[in-house]
C-alpha cells in the first residue's frame, strides 16, 4: 500500500483522503491549525461537484445542511435599498437551482467525519518545513513532529500553500491578483435578518451579509478593493487595521460591523487571486485544490474545483498503482481544460456575476469518469 501525505484538512485535503482510503492507499492529513477550521463564508458545490459528494454518500447530508435565504436586496452606501431578488442572490445563484450552498465548515464537518469513518490518520498544529525526495520516496520535516518518509506527498494546503513553495518556488511566480481583499467573520444577526441577504456597495468597498443557524447569526463577507498590499498573511492584527482602513468611510451598519469583526473569533483575510501554473505535479509531489489552481471566490467554484480535482486525482493514483507519475500526467490532462472554464468565469463580468450558459458549462465541464 502506498503511503500519501495530504498538506491541509480543508475540502480538497478530505475528500483526497476519504477516496484515497478507499482505494487502499494509507493517507496521512497534516494541519497547521489545532483542528479543522471552523467558520468560513458560504460556499457552493455544482454540477458535477455534486456527483463527488454523491460519491462520497454525503450528498443528502450535505442538502439537508443548505442555507435557506429566500432572495436579497442591493443598498447603496448609505443603506437604502436599490433593488431586491427572490429568484437569486450573488452568494448562491438561482434560489430553484438544483446546485447547494452550505457554510463552509458544515461541508468540512461532514467530510472530516466521513475521513475519520475511513480511518484517516491526521497530524494537527503541525506543518511540513522541508521536502527531501529519494529513490524509495519523499522524507517529509516537520514542525513539530519528527520526520517521516512517504511514497507522495499532496499539497491541498490552500492560496498560501506551503508545499507549493517548497516543491515548485515562490508564491509570487503564481499569483495573479484580482484588484479586490475580502475578509469573512462570524457575528451576532443584529440585524435581525430574515433568511434575507444583504448587499451594501459603493464605489472602493462593498459587503454581504446573510444569516445562518436558524437567523442566530450572522456571515459577513467585507471586501476593499485595491492593488497588491504588502502584509504577513498571519498577522491577524494587521489585517484587522487594514480593513477598517478602507472601510471606515463607509456609512450604514459599517462601524457596527468593523466593531464585531475586530472581535470576531473566526476571522480570515485574503486577497482576491488566482493560481497560475504550468503543471501542477512535480517527482512524487502533487498539488490539488486552490494549492494548484485557486479560481477565486469570485469564481463562485473554487470549492467544486477543489472537490473535483481532489477526486480525480485519487481516482488516477488507484487506476495506476505503483505508478504515480503515469497517474499524476493525467490528472493534469483531464483537469486542465475544466480549471481553464471555471477561472476564466472571473473575466467575463468583472465585479458582476458570468452569464448563467457560461456558469453552467464550467461546473459541468469535466467527466467524473474520463
């Protein structure tokens, strides 16, 4: 049996783990965090994403734990509503679309859970510091734990990823920026929202908010727009400043929610990018997921990407045992014309949403079994 590292437990890193398994490989998970991340915008799986959690038995789970938003309404900056929706909302597409929107932790829950079914071990509060490949595999260094050698090693370890760097050279060679930074927190629904959405924009910032757990709380969705800053991805202070920085001048509910997310627990940052690469496999090491080809949130796929290439690539490596290379090539091959579809979506309308023909021929672009 083939021994596989999996850099980072988000929704690529599970669903590689859970198929893997499946197919006798013995996966290892690797987490910088103490646990699988908890909070996290709403995220959507479609098309043939659907079929991979059909695949993997949670599809009537993940259905039953869908977001229930009865449309949305567009405000200006001072909170006046513009326009509304009961047919969409920018989060989720068409509200009688056969595609789920779910939290994005409530996605990892149930994948987290069917890893542990499977019998995935996982490392947590630890990362890989250095990658060192060998005839009889790749020796792995650890942070905190002692090193260990593995047959293949897979990066799904997100935007920033760590085994990227390692195995193919700096982040700065991939990126490419979408001109925007977004953060996503948690807070109390003290809007009292309604399974409503709501979007506030103006000319440099815009958010959304939506509630979730029954209207209990908020998701909020704050974003600035603005060419590449120099930032620590880590320092959680500092991007806390910046965003109330570019924000401030924002009218509404804005300092209430600048408020709540300098004490939100659940805080993350980003800017709005896109991985770039030639290839995305290089000896035994493999990408998958934002790691190799991150489309954005304002792709609205970049989780279907991250489901279907986790899959497809566990599904090459079990139809070629013993020869990863033969597997990784066409991983590659099937998954390049799909992520081609999915990151171009960005272009089509820049600051609004692709055409529903280009939507539905990017989630569907791929064969599960090719």
């Amino acid at each position: 049996m083939k021994t596989v590292l999996v850099s980072g437990a988000g929704v690529a890193g599970l669903t590689l783990a859970c198929r893997l398994r499946r197919d006798g490989f013995v996966p290892t998970v690797v987490e910088r965090a103490p646990a699988v991340r908890p909070g996290g915008q709403a995220i959507d799986v479609r098309g043939v994403a659907l079929d991979v959690l059909d695949r993997a038995g949670i599809l009537e789970e993940a259905r039953g734990a869908r977001t229930r938003l009865r449309g949305m309404s567009m405000l200006d900056p001072e909170g006046n509503e513009q326009w509304r929706s009961t047919e969409m909302t920018f989060s989720g597409g068409r509200l009688d679309s056969a595609d789920i929107e779910l939290l994005r932790e409530d996605l990892t829950g149930l994948l987290h859970r069917r890893a542990l079914d499977e019998g995935v071990e996982f490392r947590y509060d630890d990362s890989v510091t250095a990658l060192d490949e060998r005839a009889d595999g790749i020796r792995v260094a650890f942070e905190r734990g002692e090193a260990r050698t593995f047959d293949l090693v897979v990066g799904a370890d997100g935007l920033h990823s760590n085994v990227r760097r390692l195995a193919f050279g700096p982040e700065q060679r991939y990126v490419r920026h979408l001109g925007a930074y977004l953060t996503v927190f948690s807070t109390d629904n003290f809007l009292g929202l309604d399974d409503w959405e709501v979007w506030l924009n103006e000319d440099s910032a815009s958010y959304c908010l939506y509630p979730v757990r029954g209207n209990s709380e908020l998701r909020a969705t704050l974003g600035f727009r603005s060419e590449p800053i120099a930032y620590d991805h880590r320092d959680v202070e500092r991007q806390k400043a910046l965003m109330t920085e570019r924000l401030a001048h924002v009218g509404w509910e804005t300092p209430r929610l600048l408020e709540a997310m300098r004490n939100a627990p659940d805080f993350y940052f980003d800017a709005m990018a896109q991985i770039r690469m030639d290839r995305w496999t290089a000896g035994r090491v493999a990408l998958v997921g934002d790691a190799a080809h991150s489309a954005s949130p304002l792709s609205g796929q970049g989780t279907s990407l991250a489901l279907v290439g986790a899959y497809v690539l566990a599904a090459e490596l079990g139809e070629a045992p013993g020869d990863h290379s033969a597997a990784f090539a066409r991983y590659e091959s099937r998954m390049r014309p799909f992520v081609g579809l999915n990151q171009a979506l960005v272009d089509e309308n820049p600051g609004g949403m692709p055409s529903e023909e280009s939507l539905e021929k990017a989630k569907n672009g791929i064969a599960l079994d090719g």
